[in-house]
C-alpha cells in the first residue's frame, strides 16, 4: 500500500506497469455518490476505457466478468470500515485489478487490500468534505490523460485550484436562504430532491443519507431527464421539490423540469450553482465536472438548519451504528 503519492504519481505508476482498459467505481450511500462526478466525467469523455460503477455488496454478489488485471478498481468508504467496501477491494484484488482507495481514516480496514491510498479530510469544513469527491475525479483525469490523452487537462487543473475556495465561500454564504429553506420545509413529511449531469447522484445521496438517514424524513429522488416519464404527476400544489440546478449543458432539462413546477405551484426550493458564480471562475470546456462541488457544499449548509429547525441532529440514529443487520 502506498499512501504518499498524489493522484497524477499514482496513475502514472498504475500505466507504467500495465494496460488499464476499464475503471470500476466502488462504495455505498454518499460514498458511493461521491465517486459519480470521476463515472460520469470518463462517461463523457473516454474514447477507449470502460466505465463502471457500482454499490459495493452488488460488486461482490454479481462481480463483473470484465473486472481483470487490465482494470482500475477506486473504493471510497469515508470512515474505513463499511463492510462491503472493504470485502469490494478484496474481490477485486482476487480479480486481479489494481485498487485505489479514498478514505480519512489512517490505516483502516479498507487500506488492507487496497495498492494505493488517497486520505482526505471531512470534517474541517465545507471545502475538506468535497475532497474525496475531488480526488477521485483528479484520478480519472489523469486515467484519461494518461491513457487517452485529453484535450482540457490544463482547464481541469485550473478547475481544481480554485474551486474548493469558491465551494466555501459559497457555502459560507448559503445561511441565510438556508435558514428559510429549513423554516419553510420543516414540517414536510416528505421531500422529492432531483438533478441531472453530474449533480444527479448529488441529489440521489441528500435524498437517501442527509433526508432518510439524517433527518427520517420520506423522501424519493430520480433524474430531471426522468422527470417527465413518471414523477411529474405527483406535481400540485405544494408537494415538496428540491432542484439542483447545474450550470453548462444539461441546464435546459433542469429548466424545463422547474418550469413545470412553477406552473403547478409545487412547493420547490432550488439550489442553483449559477448563483454561486461557478461559470465565472471554471472554463466553459470543463464546467459541467464541478457543479456538484457547490451544490453539494451549499446544501449541507440547509441540512443542518433543517436539523436545527425540526430539532434532529444530523447525527441521530436508530439502527446505524446501533444493530447488527
């Protein structure tokens, strides 16, 4: 296992010895979500590699067949410990693929199997708990550069440098709307969250970890592109939706889906990364890879004053941590 390499030193060595023709992205609940902006950055922009993602215990019930020497397995647990991850890594090191873990915790189990390991940090603030998030999308650069070659690397780059500073600033400033996000939805009992792009499992993991694990409330999320072939006709008068509104190319769908909303008088609230000002700091080419970095910072500023509001703590638990299941 080696912990002191960056991602581009990592990749470098991984190519060096060998041909990477698929990357396998592994975890569970955000965890898992956080490596979707990596899947959907290689989905948009690989020629030759494959891609996959999977929740971990699926990975190792139905272990794909594709999964060999050849492949790139990066596992994310931010903790350490998930079970299921951690038996991921061992499957794919019997498979014989290379595997990249992300994770803060030193020398946890899911460092055993893994060849490299990325720590990063969580709980210092808004920018630190995007970290794994962003280190897993520098590892699928580098795996498209360094395979395929690509063409806005240097954007990406520049991306990276600024976009933690603004994902804080952004979140620093989010209070106040956040405030009365919490005071407005606090009595919900449940709560519909979409997005699209690369957002999309954004959305998926406040619905099922900050609004079903955190907070016990109901609520349901699916792809704005999905909006319009079943959900929509729940839409009335103020059933609850939160839309995360991306900036670059899949804005319109977003659009589309909000305008439906508001002629229906649904009761929405919507996180825009425009308003943060995301597309006047990352160039146009690279845009649509950093939209989850802002929504996700913002939006953990209105999960915890709907916490405060409806006087749950995030942390609160009745079976995680708690049983055996």
């Amino acid at each position: 296992m080696n912990s002191t390499m960056g991602p581009k030193e990592i990749i470098q060595e991984i190519v060096g010895k060998q041909e990477v023709k698929h990357v396998v992205f592994v975890g569970c609940g955000a965890s898992k979500a956080d490596l979707y902006p990596a899947k959907y950055f290689l989905d948009q922009n690989a020629k030759q590699l494959r891609i996959s993602h999977y929740t971990a215990n699926e990975f190792n019930f139905a272990t794909p067949t594709s999964v060999n020497e050849h492949s790139v397995v990066i596992s994310a647990s931010l903790g350490g410990a998930t079970p299921e991850t951690v038996e991921a890594n061992a499957v794919a090191k019997d498979k014989g693929a290379t595997v990249i873990s992300l994770t803060r915790s030193v020398d946890s189990p899911l460092t055993k199997d893994a060849d490299y390991v990325i720590y990063h940090r969580f709980a210092e603030n808004y920018a630190a708990k995007l970290e794994k998030t962003g280190y897993c999308l520098q590892l699928a650069v580098e795996l498209l550069n360094q395979v395929e070659g690509y063409e806005h690397y240097d954007k990406m780059m520049d991306g990276f440098a600024k976009i933690y500073d603004l994902s804080e600033e952004s979140a620093q400033s989010a209070r106040k709307m956040a405030k009365q996000f919490a005071q407005r939805f606090k009595d919900d009992k449940v709560i519909y969250i979409m997005s699209s792009g690369a957002t999309h499992e954004v959305a998926y993991s406040s619905s099922v970890c900050l609004m079903m694990e955190m907070q016990w409330i109901n609520s349901g999320t699916f792809h704005v592109g999905e909006f319009f072939h079943g959900p929509f006709e729940i839409t009335d008068k103020n059933v609850p939706f939160i839309l995360f509104m991306n900036d670059g190319k899949t804005r319109s769908m977003d659009s589309r889906a909000l305008a439906f909303l508001d002629r229906f008088d649904a009761k929405t609230e919507v996180v825009d990364a425009l308003d943060y000002g995301l597309s006047a700091h990352i160039e146009k080419e690279v845009l649509d890879y950093f939209n989850p970095f802002v929504i996700t910072a913002v939006f953990r500023v209105y999960a915890e004053e709907l916490a405060i509001a409806r006087e749950h703590p995030l942390t609160k638990r009745r079976y995680m941590w708690k049983l055996s299941y």
